[in-house]
C-alpha cells in the first residue's frame, strides 16, 4: 500500500494548529517580556494551519476514493481533520476572548 503524504500533512498541520494557542500562551507565561495579550497574535497562525489541515484532509480522503482504497491514509485523514477542526475552535475562541477583552478595556 502506498502512502498518502496529503493525510500525513494533514496530520502535521492539525498537530500544529491544535498547539499553537497552548504553546503561545505558555510563552508568555515563562517570558518577562510578553503579556498574555501578546497571545492574540498566534490566532491568524492557527486559523491558517487549521485550514490548510482540513482541506489536505478532505483532498486525501478524495484521493483514497478515487483510487478505491489503495492510496490510503484515510485514518490519517480523519486525525488531521479532527485536529484541525480544533486548531480552528481553539483560535475562534481565543478570538472572542480576545473581542471580549477589547469591549471590557473600552468600557473601563
């Protein structure tokens, strides 16, 4: 069987954008330079790589239909759609705790 490397990228890009948030907030937890506001920055980032994630997912899984089961990866494909998904919700409510925080700030 060969490999499918959209569903191995899928995963990788997932894995990513699942982490970005996380690790962004724990570095400006251990940093003395950057507040956690400095967080809202690794957003776009995992917006992005939770994107790109669920479309080289959808594009492997199409593949490994089109060649009836022999591509493969489809397993990897819905791991890298899962983790994309998340990298996607995880930046979406960073997004609105973000929005939340600028109308506090702006009543204040």
């Amino acid at each position: 069987m060969r490999r499918n490397p959209r569903a191995t990228w899928s995963v990788v890009l997932g894995l990513l954008a699942s982490l970005t948030m996380p690790v962004a907030i724990a570095a400006t937890r251990y940093s003395g330079s950057y507040e956690l506001l400095h967080a809202g920055f690794a957003i776009p980032l995992a917006l992005v790589l939770g994107i790109f994630a669920v479309v080289l997912a959808r594009r492997a899984r199409a593949l490994d239909r089109a060649s009836l089961g022999r591509a493969g990866g489809w397993r990897a494909a819905r791991i890298g759609r899962l983790l994309g998904i998340l990298g996607v919700c995880m930046a979406a409510s960073a997004s609105i705790a973000l929005a939340v925080y600028a109308v506090l700030h702006a009543i204040e």
